[in-house]
C-alpha cells in the first residue's frame, strides 16, 4: 500500500544540489566539540590530583640536605623533590621532582632548575652526581 503511494518517486536519481560544497576547513568548525559546561573539565582535573601534607624531614635527612646545599652551585646538574602547596586547597599540596641544570641558587631564598622556582625551606631532597662523595658511606 505505502510502495504504491510512492511509486512516482522510488526510482528517481537523486537531487543535486545548486549550492558548491563548503571547504573541508569551513565544515569541520560545525561539528567541533561544544562545552555546554564551561570549566567543567578543568574542575574535574582538578578533583583528581592528589593532595597530601608537607612531610617532615628527620634530622639526619635536614643534615644531609644540608651538606648538599653547601655543596650546590649555579651550572650543576641535579635532581630535585620539593612539596608545591596548593593555591586552592592551603595547607595541603604535592611532592613533585625537577630535573636539570641549575640556572639561580640563593642560600636563603630559593634556586631555579629550569621553569620550576624552588622555595630552600621546601625541598625534601637533592640527588645528581655531584653529591654522590656524600650519598656513598665510608
């Protein structure tokens, strides 16, 4: 019954269109991804970093860190683990690691490895080929 209404139309080729095609470029901004939620995804990052204290150091560890400080100067390179406290969450942060040359090093302020700008009273550790007479026991 349907098949016999549209009949007329079943086999006829189909229709062109006048208009020229849109550029692939123009085509592909339609269907880029659409946020409804702006900052959604950011907040969701954020959620899933995981914030811990500051670790206290023990007093053979603040002697050793010490040592390796005395020791330390622009051009040397080293590894580095520090505690970043949160701009968010105060009071709580992560214990991250930089790796490099050292580019600025002040005793009382903080040294400089690449982009990271470390606070002195927040390290946990130093570690790199310099500091090895130290790390090696007698």
């Amino acid at each position: 019954m349907l098949t016999a209404a549209y009949q007329k139309i079943l086999y006829l080729p189909r229709p062109l269109s006048k208009r020229y095609p849109m550029a692939v470029e123009r085509r592909a901004k339609q269907f880029a991804p659409f946020a409804a939620l702006k900052g959604f995804e950011e907040s969701v990052k954020e959620k899933e970093i995981i914030y811990e204290p500051k670790r206290i150091l023990p007093d053979e560890k603040k002697n050793e860190l010490d040592m390796k400080l005395k020791l330390l100067k622009p051009g040397m390179n080293i590894r580095a683990v520090y505690y970043q406290e949160s701009r968010m969450y105060p009071g709580t942060g992560q214990h991250r690691t930089a790796e490099g040359i050292v580019d600025f090093y002040d005793p009382m302020i903080h040294l400089r490895i690449g982009d990271a700008e470390i606070k002195i009273q927040d390290l946990y550790d130093l570690s790199g080929d310099c500091f090895e007479m130290l790390e090696t026991p007698c």
